[in-house]
C-alpha cells in the first residue's frame, strides 16, 4: 500500500519523537539501537524492533531529509572496544514533519471523539 | 567487519552478520558495509546494554534472533528497493578461479584417461570385439561424458577470460587459451567415441574383418588426443598456477607443486619420444602433482577468506 506523499507511517513517528526525547534528554545523537531501546522503553514494548525494520525506517528518514547521519570518530570507538557507531540527528524539517503529523492525529482523534459524542 | 562482535557469547550475532552478507550481496561497497556496520554496532549494543541490565548471553541471543527474524521480510524489500529487482551478483576473482580449479578435475581425470583397450596389432582383435559386444549406451556413454565435459570446460574457461582477464592479462589469457584447446580436444574425443561406437554396430551387424582395422584407428586417435590434452591442460594448469600466485591469491610454494607436474610432464612427453621405459612414471607424477594442485587450491580459494578488504572500523573518519 502506497502511503500519501509527505505523510509519516507511525514508525516513522515513532523514531523521530524518539530521537526527539533522546534530544530533549540531552543526547543529540543517537544510534540505531538506542532508537530501538527508547522505542521499547516508551511505548512499553515488549520487544526491542527487528533490525530489518529500523535500519530500513532510519535510511528512509535520512533520505527524505528528516534525519541526517554521520560515522562517529574511529578512535572513540577503537578506544571503547567496540564497532563504529552510525549517529542520527533529527533535522529541522524532521522537527516539522514529527509536529505536523502528530497535530494531523491529534486533530483526527479530535474529530472522531466529536463524532462520537454526536452519534451518542 | 570489526571481528569485535564475534566476541559476544551465542552464534546467533554470526548468523546475524552472514545474513546482511548474503542479502546484500552484489550491492555497491557503500551500501554493504554501511548496512553490516550498523547491524554489528547495534548487536554489540544490544550485547551490553543487555548485560547491563543483568541479561543473560542465552536471553540475549534469543533477543536478537527475534530481531533478526522478525527484520527479514524488510531486509529483503529494502535490498530490492535499494538497487531494484535486477541483483548483480559479482563474485570475487578467486571464488570463481576456485570453482573452476575443482571443476577442471574432471576433464584432467576424464580427457587424460585412455579409452583402455590393448591397442596393439596382436591384441586388438579380441579387444575390439569385447568393446562391440556391450551396448550401444555402454559404448557411447564415454563419448557423451567427454562432448559434455568438453562444452562446460570451454564454458568456465571463458568464465575465468571474463573475469580475470583485467587483472592478468597475458597470463589468464595464456591458461584460458590452453585448457580451453583441451576442453576442444574432449569434445573432438567425443565425437571419436561415437564413430568407434558405430563401427561397433557395423561389426556386430556385418562382422566385416576389415572394421577391426579402422577401429584400431579410432582407439589410437582417442589414445593420441588423451595424451594430447593431458599436454595442453597441464600448461593450462602450470600457466594458471602463476597467474594466480602472481594475483596474490595462492601461497608460492604451491606453485613448486604445480611446478613439478610441469617438468614431469615435459619429461614424460620427451620419453614418449624418447622410447624409454620411465615416460609412464613421469606421467603418473605429472598427472598426480597437477591433480592435487586444482584440488588443494581450489579448496583454497573457495573455502579461504575473501582478500576484499573489509576496513570498517579503521576507515578514514568523515571530512
């Protein structure tokens, strides 16, 4: 199914208030699986988001400009023993994307609750 | 590929990492090792920041084959989405030498192997007629399998010109040419085969003396053409054997052996015309030498590690 142009599937939402939180909890960076734990910790998840999923998620957001990604520094991962890490930032137009979309559902949800209460 | 991930418990990290190897397989380099480093930074993430919370290595590893498999059905729209439905696979230069080096063992047993029948005057008679009294398919089966091997032999060779030539081209050029005149020759003894199978038939119909004659033809054509082509694979082989020692890609001392089948065939050659009695030992060595060299080094190339570099965690850091 083809989504409309300019939209955000709710994964897509959900990774970027994600990276959003992670901001406002002073981490501007972020990698893929601090995504994924961040995801499982607030929307009390069960399980951690499949590594198919995401990545493909997270390049898709970083080709539509939303998220904008660079390799850490070598070093900083040599020093600490482990691989490089891909850091993620939520761009400006992510910023505007993630407002608009979650005012689209919270205007959607506004209507459906004022129809509801008109039908009752 | 760090190597770092492989030092966390459980196979499942290694299955994880083969997989994004598999399905991106044929993807620019970018793209690859943009996708298996993030893969690897996130297990190893998800290693610790599970052993933080006072996880298990068993629980974890259950975690990530979840992950793993729950991602394959986007794994798989993403990679086709990524360069299309057309997949270019390119196999690296060695593998594909080292398909052929185990494949070339059948045309060097097979091409090499003389028909078995006692070719001389006295004796080819009752041989002859031993050979006509089996079936038509017993016959000509021999002369199938060598039109067969002959075709695919031409077909890898051209396989090798396709994707070696770049890297060494006179060389790849020299061997392609040589084993490519051997898989020639197997399918020329192919053809042999058959027209001895038909005299076989015109014998057992007509029983006409004079058949054992030209049959006797046929089985020295079939004699010559196995020695040969035992001739032009073994300076396929030896000329190949430096051409992928010169890639890099095969140990030096291997080329001693490979070396060694050579001298013995030339000598072998020389005592054929020589007349002594030592060119069967010779050949033997030859043959022995030359076989286990496609053998030893075809499992090498297949089996070993691929020389493409894989330099993710010690890339320049970017501008």
């Amino acid at each position: 199914m083809r989504r409309k142009p300019g939209t955000l599937v709710p994964l897509e939402v959900s990774i970027l208030s994600a990276g959003v939180a992670l901001a406002l909890g002073g981490q501007i960076e972020f990698h893929g699986y601090a995504v994924a734990r961040e995801l499982r910790d607030s929307e009390e998840a069960k399980r951690l988001t499949a590594h198919g999923t995401l990545y493909r998620a997270l390049e898709r957001l970083e080709q539509a400009g939303l998220l904008l990604s660079r390799l850490e520094d070598p070093e900083t991962a040599a020093a600490e023993q482990r691989p490089r890490r891909r850091l993620y930032h939520v761009t400006a137009a992510g910023q505007q994307a993630l407002e608009a979309s979650l005012r689209a559902a919270t205007s959607q949800l506004a209507a459906t609750l004022r129809s509801r209460r008109a039908d009752s | 590929m760090t190597y770092a991930v492989f030092a966390i418990p459980g196979a499942v990290p290694a299955i994880t990492l083969k997989w994004v190897r598999w399905y991106c397989m044929g993807m620019s380099d970018e793209a690859r090792d943009r996708r298996s480093l993030e893969i690897e930074s996130d297990l190893w993430e998800h290693f610790a920041d599970g052993q933080a919370d006072g996880k298990s290595p068993a629980a974890l590893n259950v975690e990530m084959l979840s992950r793993l498999l729950r991602g394959i059905p986007s794994d798989i729209a993403w990679r086709f989405q990524a360069e299309g439905f057309h997949v270019n696979i390119q196999f690296p230069l060695e593998r594909v030498i080292g398909v052929l080096l185990l494949f070339l063992l059948v045309p060097f047993f097979a091409g090499s192997a003389l028909s078995g029948y006692d070719t001389r005057i006295g004796e080819w008679p009752d041989a002859f007629r031993t050979y006509a009294d089996m079936s038509a398919t017993g016959r000509e089966v021999t002369g199938y399998l060598h039109s067969l091997v002959g075709v695919l032999v031409v077909v890898g060779v051209s396989q090798l010109l396709v994707h070696g030539v770049r890297r060494s081209p006179g060389l790849i050029a020299a061997a392609a040419a040589f084993l490519a005149v051997g898989g020639v020759i197997m399918v020329v003894n192919g053809g042999v085969y058959f027209g001895m199978s038909a005299l076989a038939e015109d014998f057992n119909r007509s029983g006409d003396p004079g058949i054992i004659a030209t049959a006797r033809g046929y089985a020295r054509a079939i004699e010559i053409l196995a020695v040969m082509n035992l001739g032009v694979m073994s300076a396929g082989i030896v000329t190949l054997s430096v051409a992928v020692t010169r890639l890099g890609f095969l140990p030096r001392w291997m080329n001693a052996l490979a070396g060694v089948g050579g001298v013995a065939a030339v000598i072998s050659f020389g005592s054929v015309f020589a007349s002594d009695g030592y060119s069967w030992a010779f050949l033997m060595v030859a043959w022995l030498s030359l076989s286990l060299w496609l053998l030893i080094g075809g499992l090498w190339l297949l089996l070993g590690g691929s020389r493409r570099p894989e330099p993710l965690i010690s890339e320049p850091a970017p501008a």
